[in-house]
C-alpha cells in the first residue's frame, strides 16, 4: 500500500528481500531519519530548553502528539491511550492495578502458549501477592487434535471460573499460531463475571482493526515495533479505558511522569494522576525512542486507517493461505477462515531442517523458523507475516514458489 515509505533490506542478489518478519519487527519507514534528526538537532541546539522549546511545543507534551494516531489504530479515545515503558513493563504496571487479588475472587486466566514473557509477568504477580501459581492460574488450551483455542471453550472456562475469577488477560493475535480472538466475547464474558480484562495487542495492534472503547475492555498493553514499525525496542503503548480515567483510588506504581502535567515540576510529594492513560507514565518520556513513532504512525492513516488496511491484509494472506495450503505434506496451524486470523500464517513442517530460515533468507525471504517437534519427526513452525503496507502479492507468489522447492528438497 505504502511500500515506497519503507526500507527494504537487501537480498542476496541485491534486490529487496522478502520481508515476511514484520510481525517481529516492521521495517524502517523513510521518514525515521528525518524525525529523529528533528530531535537531535533540538537537543544540539537547545538542551534542556528542549523540553519547552521547538517548533510545536517541546518534548513535555511528545506523548500527546502520539495519541491522535495511536488512538484511531486501536479503536479508542486519545486520552485512552499513550507510548511509554515497553510492554512487559506496562503489563506489569496495569496489573499493579487491575489486578487486585481478594480472598474470594484471586485467579487470572490466560491462554494456554501465550508468549513467554506474559506467563513470567502473570506468575509473578500471582507470587507477588504470595499466592500459588497453580491453584490460581487458569490456563484454556486447544481442544486435542486442535491448533486453535475456540471461543466456546474460552468463554465456558471463564464462566466456570465466576466470582473468584480477578482478570482475564487474553492476547488479541495469538503470536504463535496467528489465531485472532474474539476480543469482544471474550471481553463480555469476563465482565459479566465481575472480572477485569486485559488484551496483550502485541501481534494484533496495526493488524487487525480494534476497538477497544466500544468492547470496554479495562486495560490493553502493546510493543510498537512489530506491526507499527517503530524500531528495536521502541516504547510500548497502553489503553486504560475511560471509565478508568480520572480514577485517583486505583493504585498505580507511580512515578512522576504520570503525575499531572499542570503541577509535576512543583516537586510535591503526593501523587496527582495525569487524566487517562498518561496517568500511568512513570518515567521521562524517552524522547528518541518514541521519535520513529511520529513518521510510523501517521502512515496508518494515509493508507486510509485500519479496516483499509484490514481489507489489503486479508487479500495478501488469502492468497497466502491458498498457496500454503497446496502444499503437500505441511500443516497449516493458523485458522482457515480470515475473521479469525490477522496477517500471519504459521505452518508445521515435519522433519529435522536446523537450517531452514539460512537457507530461505539465503534465496531472498526473511521470516521466522523454530524447531517445535509436534509429531515426533523433529519438525518445526515457520511463520510467515506478509505485512499490508510494504508486502505485495507478487512477493507472497514468489514465497509460494520458493517453499515450494525448498521444502522439497530437505
Ligand atoms: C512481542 C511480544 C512481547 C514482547 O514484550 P516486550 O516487553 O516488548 O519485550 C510480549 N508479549 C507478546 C505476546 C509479544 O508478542
């Protein structure tokens, strides 16, 4: 849609490669450079006078700047939403506060699989309150013989779960098998029950179309350098909903950065909350790291907001799917129907390949291969994520090709 906005890293003949990782990390839009060369320069030219000074109003509002944009991405308010900390660390921050454990009413569900760093932050807020993991920690899996977990299922498990169920934390595009949930049910569910609710965005923010305001969802956390192309480790995003917004009773890990911009630099030791999710800054916004964010961003809306580019990733993935699927030999692990996947496709390859992703980025197609023996022949899961602003269809014809003979040739 936008492709000519991107960097295209280099094959091995020197044409573009196939990019097929941005579900890891987007590629570099073009006006990057610019953006971050704004900010140094300011802070050459100006110092400290930087937090105040510029052309549109220095870096103390920077966050603000982001919102517009970041807002219509995920369905919500600007005041919803705001860039800071990374996602582990804002996890952890809004389950500080949503996730209060009473004698009745401790118990966190999840998916079962869900990313790594999601299971330590969730098991350690269970410890953290000195509660056991496993009496409290619901885990729904697949059915047997399934990849993907049913809506059925999630929302029978929460209902079971009732009132002694404190926060159901789902993922919105499931990071290994690609499932997008149904944000809204499963929302429903866990508030019919009394419990909070928490999305991790991670593989669904800038791939899917969201809306978070209107499902009512508590809390949502995010990274900004996967679909939303904002670089290596840029700051993560968090939505609180409304409801919550000038809610000064929540406890909150707070830090002066959240504190309200009127008042934070008298120094006073009570905490006064910034309205919304800017309450839930803690630290100095990390002005170059959010820098990539202002030329990232913008660029969903130029390519006429999230259901347009909804519509080009369900064309590119089709496809893809299609090719896939004529394989012989592979197992497709991502839902067949396109509602209930985002942009990526992850497939299981039997046999022992160590080498595979080598041997697919040294014929021009970068994406992401892990070794996952699911039935005893040492295969593993290839995950392939044409992204709708920069991928093409040609690009998904010629992965089909190269799949082809690669995994012929084992
Ligand atoms: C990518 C990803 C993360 C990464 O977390 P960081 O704190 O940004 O390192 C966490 N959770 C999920 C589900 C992810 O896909």
């Amino acid at each position: 849609m936008l492709r000519n906005e991107f960097h295209l890293p280099a094959g091995p003949n020197g044409e573009p490669a196939v990019y097929f990782c941005g579900n890891s990390l987007g590629l570099q839009p073009k006006g990057v450079a610019d953006q971050l060369d704004r900010e140094l320069r300011l802070w050459k030219e100006r110092g400290v006078e930087g937090w105040w000074g510029g052309d549109e109003g220095g870096w103390l509002s920077y966050h603000r700047r982001l919102q517009e944009d970041l807002s219509a991405i995920v369905g919500a308010e600007p005041a919803e939403v705001v860039a800071c900390n990374a996602l582990t660390v804002n996890l952890h921050l809004l389950m500080a506060s949503f996730f209060r454990p009473t004698e009745r009413r401790k118990k966190i569900i999840m998916e079962s699989g869900a990313f790594p760093s999601d299971q330590h932050a969730v098991r350690a807020q269970l410890q953290f309150h000195g509660l056991d993991v496993a009496d409290n920690l619901i885990e729904v899996a697949p059915r047997s013989g399934e990849a993907t977990i049913r809506t059925e299922d999630i929302v029978t498990a929460i209902e079971e779960a009732g009132d002694e169920l404190a926060l159901v934390l789902w993922s919105g595009v499931q990071y290994y098998t690609g499932q997008y949930f149904d944000l809204e049910a499963i929302t429903d569910a866990g508030r019919r029950v009394g419990a909070r609710v928490g999305i991790d965005l991670a593989h669904a923010v800038g791939n899917v179309p969201l809306q978070l305001h209107a499902w009512q969802c508590d809390f949502a956390v995010w990274c900004n350098y996967k679909y939303l192309n904002g670089g290596p480790g840029a700051p993560g995003g968090l939505f609180v909903h409304e409801r919550h917004a000038a809610d000064e009773q929540l406890p909150r890990l707070a830090g002066w950065w959240g504190h309200r911009q009127s008042d934070r630099f008298d120094m006073k030791p009570e905490f006064k909350p910034e309205y919304g999710a800017a309450g839930w800054q803690v630290s100095t916004a990390p002005v170059l790291g959010l820098a990539p964010l202002m030329a990232s961003l913008p660029l969903f809306a130029r390519a006429g907001g999230m259901e347009a580019v909804r519509q080009q990733s369900e064309l590119l993935t089709g496809e893809l799917y299609r090719i896939l699927d004529a394989l012989p030999g592979i197992r497709i692990l991502t839902p067949a129907t396109a509602a209930d996947r985002g942009a990526q496709i992850s497939v299981y390859l039997p046999g022992h390949r160590p080498d595979l992703e080598k041997r697919l980025s040294e014929r021009g197609l970068i994406c992401d291969y892990r070794q996952d023996n699911l039935d005893g022949s040492g295969g593993g899961v290839l995950r392939l994520a044409p992204a709708p602003l920069y991928n093409t269809l040609a690009e998904v014809t010629r992965v089909g090709e190269l799949l082809g003979s690669v995994i012929g040739t084992r």
